[in-house]
C-alpha cells in the first residue's frame, strides 16, 4: 500500500470529525522535509483554517487530537505556523515488509492511473543513418517513463514517429544511389558536401546492386528517386529497430509521416483548423533581436497560435507552398488524440525546445482543450573517458553510435545511466566511470547492494535450507525482532516504494526512479557495514535462528523492491557480481 495515501485518508477522517462538510482537496500527507521530524506530515490545518474561520494552528491542536488515537501513531505533534507531524511505530514499519513478502516485484503496483490512456513517443529520429549516443537518452527515458506508468496503473502506448515525408529522405535517396554506383564498381571519389558520408550505407547501396543490377545506375534521378527512397527508409528503419533492441527497447506503433501526407490527413487536419477560424493570411513581424539574411516580410498561411498560448502566430505554408513540419506534426498529433490518447507525451532532444509552445497549442486547437501534450526536453550527453572528451569509431561518418557504446558497456549500463540525471540536465558519460566499482558509480551501487543480499541468502539455504518457507509465510513476532534504527531506517525506505512510484509516474519523471534505488542502496550498504562493526547486527547468527529469519525476511524485501526499480529501467538485477 501508499502508506501516505492511506494516512491522507485517515487525515481526512480526523478532519471530518472536527470540521465537518470541508473540502479536502489540497490536503497532503507525505514525508517531511526532515526525518527527525517525523514519519508523516500534513497540510491540513494550513489549507482548511481560512474555510473554517480557525487560526491554524488552533485547528491543528483539534486534529492532532483525533490522530492520537491512531493505533499506529505514537506521537503527534504541531509544528510551526500548523503543520502536523506524526510519528508511527515501529511495529507498524515492521508489517510492511509482510506486504512486501507477499507482492515481491509487484510491490508498488498502483491503480492510481485508473486506466487512462496515455500516448508516450519517444526517439522518433529521422530514418537517415543508425541510432547515436544522443538518441540514447531520448530512447531510454521514453522507455523508463512508459513503464512507470504502466506499473501506476495507465494504459500505455509507445510509440515512434517516423519522419520519412521531408527533404532529408531525398538525400538519404541520393546518398544510396551514390553507393549503389559504388557497389556497381563505380570510383565515387569523396562524398559530395550535402549527402550522408557514413559507411552505414553502403549495404544498402550493394543490395539495390543485387536487386537491380545496372538497370538505375545511368538513369535519371525522376526514375530512381521514389524507389531508392522507400528502400532505404526501410533499411534505415531496420536498422534503427536492430539498434534500438540492442537498447532494450521497443515500440508498439510506428506511424509513417509519409502515410499521414497520402492520406489526405494533413490537408483535413488544416481543414478543421480553418473551419474554425484559426488559419488565416497574414505577415508576421520580424524576429526580436539580429534579423535572420533569409527573412523577408511576405503573406503567409498562419496558424493562430497564440490563441492557445504561443508567442507568435506560426507558418503552415514554406515559400514553395509546400507544407512547414509544423503542418504535418499538427495532423500527426489530431490523428493521435482521434485514436483516443488525451493524455500525450513527446520525448525530444533539447534542440526542439523552440518547438513546444507551438505544439502545445496545436494539441490544444485541434482537441478543443481536451487533450494534454507534456513535452519532455533531453539534454545533450558528453561522452567521456577518465574525465576525457572521447570519440570512438565512427562508422556513422560523423557520430558516435548507439550500438558502440552498448557494446563498449552493456545496455544494462547504457540504460540506468541515462537516467541518472533529469532529462533537462546535461548527462555526462564516463566510459571509465560507469564501469568503476564503486559507490560513485550508480549501476555497480545497486547492482553491489542486490548481490551483497543473494550472497547471503546463499550462506543462509547452506544453514537453513527451509528459511524460505518462513518469507513466504513470516511469524510476525519474529519480525518484531527488527528494531535496531538502521533496519528500521531500510524497512522506511522501503515502504516509501508505492508512493515514489505514483509521484513518479505523475509528474512524467523517471530519473526519481534512479535516485530512490541509490538511496535504497546506501541505507542498505550502511546496514551491512554495521554488522561488520557490530557482530549483534549481522545477518546470519547461527545460535539465533529468529533474529537471523528476520533479517532473511528484510533482505528478500530489499531484493524485491531493487528488482521492481530496476524492471522499471529495463535493467536485469544481478544475483552474483565478480
């Protein structure tokens, strides 16, 4: 259980038997700031005082009272202007490693989601070349972040945008058609400025030669350019696939812009934004700041943004009459929230931060306020080795690829790293670093703290084979032996799991995920430590079955919660580290 959410709602009861009729919205119940304060603290009195003309802290008096007489509160007390803070029991902490016992990894599950659909895309990178160190960032906190909601309880769609209707896809066609003349025994020379240099293409280029033979090689581009394009966006998206699986990570949907653009989509999206008066002719006032070369004061096609809370109004139309991305990322976007998804998320690079207001008031347009789109900005990573600028080989021509660095490191690495930092901050990747063993090195920490307990467990079956049948079925008693503050310490980290998986999942941020396990890890390794400076703390006392059960019971827990955290990131928990 959400501990917090069930002490809200024993807050709320107190409430109602003080002040009946409020309404409790904004009453919290959650950690304090400080843990010596206390186990829990809540607003109430704060947020209720004004509705029951109360000075608050005269409110709190009255609350606290009722609360006192929870069986699991040993001590209210209130604190400043009105909060109210609670002290819990031990015994109490204790019982939560029963439920915990009994989930195992399912702890933390939530329903707090109720169901709701929600859209997450994430990486979406053009179908021109492999999966880069960049890429990375973005493909795993989609993915982290789509689990999350799914274990708080959303219906969760993944999904991947691909941008194959652009001019990008043209010279991904020209750079293939150069290497299939190369495949043909041409001498191609340097690859000309303006076309993808990457040796990634060059299979591409040999199985059109297989396929074809000679039959495009002197043609004229007007014959080979739709042909050479579906083929290589579907090699670039095979390759994309093949990279993103050696990530861990995976797609339920991928939607074509290009199949969008045929469908007519585009052009009825513009339609409805017309019949509702938000597209209109006009010219926009030039940029504040240093005027652009290319900026030029012309009629374009407008799209009312700022009715939606954008800065400007935005083109729809390029000088050529061609549709902007923009246009056709409004269509995508209705085609998603006509699918049934108000709730959207899109996991971007941070070189589309000018991009987001525009979307937003797009999403905002086209769903009449219904939908919701949260943008989430991924900063750039700076690989590094020994504290280092570093380049490893670049078959891509001009970047380093996914692929190298999971081979380099391991997915398992790759993928808890990228979450170690929010997604807004910069992220630097040490190659000599995240390999370290270390407690500076996040991944080895956890991992260390998982193994450090199947090591013990093993110990345990050698004196006690039949341990295991008292996890699954604990005397709680013999847990009660659980009393030393730096067990309690383990057990309140772990039953704060179920909260920080809704806080997470909420508030669309799944590098907490990553913060709550080293935290669980250090309070872990620091009950460890103790035992080998204090012998009455270790694990495993052989003259002391009971206590030594309950410490089992604790360590299953541990493992329980560390592999729940970890599913979430997609990472395998280790049993044994060497």
């Amino acid at each position: 259980m959400n501990l917090f959410s069930y002490f809200r709602s024993e807050i709320i009861a107190a409430v109602a038997s003080v002040v009946p009729g409020q309404e409790c919205s904004k009453v919290t119940a959650e950690p304090p700031r400080e843990a010596a304060h206390g186990d829990v603290a809540t607003n109430a009195a704060m947020v209720l005082c004004k509705a029951v003309g109360m000075k608050p802290r005269d409110l709190a008096e009255k609350i606290a009272e009722k609360l006192k007489a929870h069986p699991a509160v040993t001590a209210v007390e209130v604190a400043g202007p009105g909060f109210i803070n609670m002290r819990l029991a031990d015994g109490f902490w204790v019982e939560r490693l029963t439920d915990i016992l009994r989930d195992g990894e399912a702890y933390g599950a939530s329903q707090v989601g109720q169901g709701k659909r929600i859209n997450v895309e994430y990486v979406s990178a053009n179908p021109t070349g492999p999966m880069h160190i960049g890429h990375a960032r973005g493909a795993v906190t989609g993915d982290a972040l789509a689990s999350l909601l799914a274990k708080a309880g959303f219906d969760v769609t993944r999904e991947y945008y691909v941008n194959d209707a652009g001019a990008q896809v043209d010279v991904l066609a020209r750079s293939v058609h150069l290497r299939y003349r190369e495949a043909l025994g041409e001498n191609i020379g340097e690859i000309p400025e303006g076309l993808y240099p990457g040796e990634y293409l060059k299979p591409a280029g040999e199985n059109l030669a297989r396929l074809h033979g000679a039959k495009f090689k002197d043609q004229s581009e007007s014959e080979w350019l739709l042909p050479f394009r579906a083929f290589a966006v579907d090699a670039m998206l095979d390759m994309i696939k093949n990279d993103l699986a050696g990530l861990g990570v995976r797609h339920d949907v991928f939607v074509s812009e290009r199949g969008l653009v045929a469908a007519g989509k585009v052009q009825a999206a513009l339609d409805f934004l017309d019949s509702k008066g938000l597209i209109y002719e006009g010219v926009l006032e030039p940029p504040k700041g240093k005027l652009p070369d290319d900026w030029e004061a012309r009629p374009q096609t407008l799209f009312r943004a700022t009715q939606f809370g954008d800065d400007v109004d935005r083109p729809l139309k390029k000088s050529d009459g061609s549709w902007t991305y923009f246009a056709s990322d409004i269509a995508y976007h209705l085609d998603k929230y006509q699918r049934g998804f108000n709730a959207m998320i899109d996991v971007w690079g941070a070189d589309h931060g000018g991009y987001v207001k525009r979307m937003q008031a797009a999403v905002k347009a086209v769903s009449g306020g219904e939908a919701d789109l949260d943008v989430k900005l991924c900063q750039m990573v700076n690989l590094l080795k020994g504290g280092q600028p570093y380049k490893m080989s670049k078959r891509a021509g001009t970047f380093v690829t996914l692929a190298d660095l999971v081979e380099a490191v391991g997915k398992d690495v790759v993928r808890f790293i990228m979450l170690t930092r929010k997604n807004d901050a910069h992220l630097d990747f040490d190659l000599d670093k995240v390999l370290e063993q270390s407690r500076d090195n996040p991944v080895f920490y956890v991992q260390y703290a998982h193994a450090r307990c199947h090591s013990v467990m093993r110990h345990a079956t050698e004196i006690w084979p039949d341990w295991t049948e008292f996890v699954a079925s604990p005397d709680p008693s013999v847990l009660g032996r659980l009393s030393d503050p730096a067990e309690l310490g383990v057990i309140k980290h772990l039953a704060g799991w179920p909260r920080l998986v809704e806080t997470a999942a909420e508030a669309h941020e799944p590098h907490r995920v990553a913060f709550y396990l080293y935290e669980l890890a250090a309070a872990f390794h620091g009950l460890w430590n103790k035992g080998k400076d204090e012998a009455r703390l270790r694990f495993l006392i052989e003259d002391d079955r009971d206590i030594s059960l309950a410490r089992l019971a604790l360590l299953r827990a541990v493992v329980a919660v560390i592999a729940s955290g970890l599913a979430i990131f997609g990472v395998e928990p280790m049993e044994e580290m060497r």
